[in-house]
C-alpha cells in the first residue's frame, strides 16, 4: 500500500505459463478497449477452493436431466462482492438481494424446468424466500411452541406455508433444483465459467438467465493490499479496473447453442433499451430484459434483435401480489419453445 491508502499499479506478474516475469497492464488488455480478457482474468487468478465440489454436483444434476431429456436453467441471482483487501475484511457491494432470481426459479419450476440456481451466499432462495426475508415477520414468528416440547405453525399462516412446501419438496424429491453459491467476484467468473460449459452439452434444451448484479469494477488480485487498509493516513483513494468482458465469450464459446438472457438495469429511463440494443449487438446473445432500479417488480421490457415488447403489472395485479415473474417466465417458455424448433427468438 502507497502512505495515502491510494491503491495505483503499474504492472501485473505474468501467469505461471508465462517465460517472462511481468508484464505491464496495457498488453493484458483486449484489443485496446481497456478491459482485460476473460482467459487472462481466468490464468491471473485462483479459482475458488470448492471449485471442484461446484463442478461435482453440477454435473450429476446435468447428466441426470440429460437422461431424462429436460430442459435446464441456469439461474444466476444476487450481487457479487468485490474485496479491498486480500485478507478481506472491507468489500464493495451492491443493493441485489436476489429477489428476481429466487422468484423467477419458482416459475421455470412450474413450468417444468430443472433449475441450478447459482446464487449469493445468504441472499434469497426460491420458497425459502417467503419466510427468510419478509420485512415485517421474522422466521420465528410463524412457530408457537406446544406445551408437550413440539413445536407447530401458527394456524393463520398453516395453509399458505402448507402449499410452498408442497411445492419445495416435489421440487427436491424431483431432484429439479439445485443450489450452488457464489460470494465474491472472481467466485461468480470462474463457476459462471465452468458451469456454463458443464451445461453446454444440453445444446438448446439450456437457458442462462443471468440476473446477477454483477460488478462491473473490481480491483485485481495483483493489485490488492495483502492486509487491512490502514486508517492513519486518512482519506483513501480507490482506481477500480473494469471487470473482463465475460458475456462476449459465454456466448461465443462457452454456451454458444443455449438461449442466453441478459438483463440490464438502468436508473435513466433513456439508456435502457439503447444500451440493451447495444449489449444484443455487441455479444450476439438472444434476450435482454431491461427494468429499471426503481420500477423493476412492476415492469420489464423483454428486448431481442428485431422485435421488444414491454411485460407490466396492472395496478390491480400489484395490489393482490402478482409477481411479474409470472409474466416474464411463461414469455422465455415460449422463446425456448421457438428457439429449440426453429434457432429464433419468437
Ligand atoms: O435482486 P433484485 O431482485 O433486487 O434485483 C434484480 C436485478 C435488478 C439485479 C436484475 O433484474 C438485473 O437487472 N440484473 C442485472 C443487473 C445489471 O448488471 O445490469
């Protein structure tokens, strides 16, 4: 670390293959656009340790429905973590709780699919959700204790609870869901990496719905302080590098016949379906969802290379909680269907 905790560098330490021992950053970087390559980020870095035991069980859950011949969807929900230090006591974050991913597996559920959902450690799960992260009941408050030591659910909320589990256990006896999590960011690039390809041999029968807020800047490992920035020298000054550009190769390489949806939020109204239009173009993929920060429970636009329609909910629908997952998941069913007949987009 410099004295006024300003984290500037220089130069990278080249990956083990490498004959040289460091190269400066701008050879590292994509064709001049200033962001590092993906297999770059990937030879730079550690993958995580329970890399391994990702790779294990996402592929006995991929075998298994490729026998049965089901659809999968690759759901990934919450927001990456981006360390400040090596020995990490500080990170930046983001607001993701993972409500979009953990509804949205729910209904690919009920359509039929088998579901990895890969998302932030801690962050909502689908039918857990309904009792995990509710802001005005905490889990303990749908229990009453018994006096012979058992313990039942309070029978205001029995019913409701009654019919989620349902549904969570014939999603589990099913073996339709699986959950594998992610914390940081370099966690998310290499078993985003690694799972897409695990899934790559399901060819069209695959979804990726990316709905992860993920980092766009990061501090690479290199450049990182080893312990606990120091408070003496006062105020810190942070230079983010930007995160490799990793949906560009997911779509071309690593998952090149699945449908692939992106989603992209904006908090400026004007930017949204531009830069979704943009994105389409620059990666090639099929779907981008745009929804904005403040509305994106309420409406999204479904945006794919010549055609965009905008899916809301009705002041009705919002007052007798529909979700708008409910209308997102049954208009990428009928994408897949097409795609899986014809290679478009419906
Ligand atoms: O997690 P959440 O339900 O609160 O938010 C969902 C979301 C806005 C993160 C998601 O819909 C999304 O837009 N993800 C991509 C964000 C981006 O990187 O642009």
């Amino acid at each position: 670390m410099e004295d006024q905790n300003t984290i500037v560098h220089q130069t990278y330490p080249m990956p083990a293959s490498s004959t040289t021992t460091a190269t400066t950053t701008e050879q590292l970087l994509d064709n001049g656009q200033g962001v590092i390559d993906p297999e770059v980020y990937f030879s730079m870095n550690k993958p995580p340790a329970n890399l391994p035991e990702f790779e294990e069980k996402l592929t006995a859950f991929v075998d298994h429905h490729q026998k049965l011949g089901n659809r999968v969807v690759l759901i990934t929900s919450g927001g990456t973590t981006v360390p400040l230090e090596n020995q990490t006591v500080r990170f930046i974050d983001n607001f993701s709780n993972g409500t979009r991913g953990a509804t949205s597996a729910e209904y690919f559920l009920e359509a039929g699919y088998a579901v990895v959902f890969m998302h932030r450690q801690f962050s909502l799960e689908p039918y857990h959700r309904h009792y995990t992260h509710n802001p005005t009941l905490n889990f303990l408050d749908y229990l009453v204790p018994k006096e012979d030591g058992s313990v039942s659910v309070d029978p205001k909320y029995a019913g409701e609870m009654n019919k989620i589990l349902m549904k969570y256990h014939q999603a589990k006896e099913s073996n339709r869901l699986l959950l594998l999590d992610f914390v940081t960011l370099s966690d998310y690039l290499f078993k985003l990496h690694s799972g897409s390809r695990i899934l790559a041999r399901l060819q069209q029968k695959a979804i990726y719905y990316l709905a992860a807020a993920v980092s766009d800047f990061f501090i690479p490992k290199q450049k990182l302080s080893e312990h606990k920035i120091q408070s003496r020298d006062g105020a810190m000054t942070l230079t983010l590098d930007q995160v490799p550009k990793f949906l560009k190769p997911l779509v071309s390489l690593w998952a090149s016949h699945g449908l692939i949806v992106s989603f992209k939020l904006e908090t400026d109204t004007k930017l949204l379906v531009p830069k979704a239009r943009r994105a389409l173009e620059q990666y090639g993929h099929q779907v981008v969802i745009g929804n904005m920060l403040t509305t994106r429970k309420q409406t999204v636009t479904m945006i794919m290379k010549d055609k965009e329609r905008v899916l809301s909910l009705t002041p009705e629908e919002l007052h007798q909680g529909v979700e708008i997952e409910s209308k997102i998941i049954p208009d990428l069913v009928h994408i897949h269907d097409h795609w899986i007949e014809t290679g478009f987009t419906a």
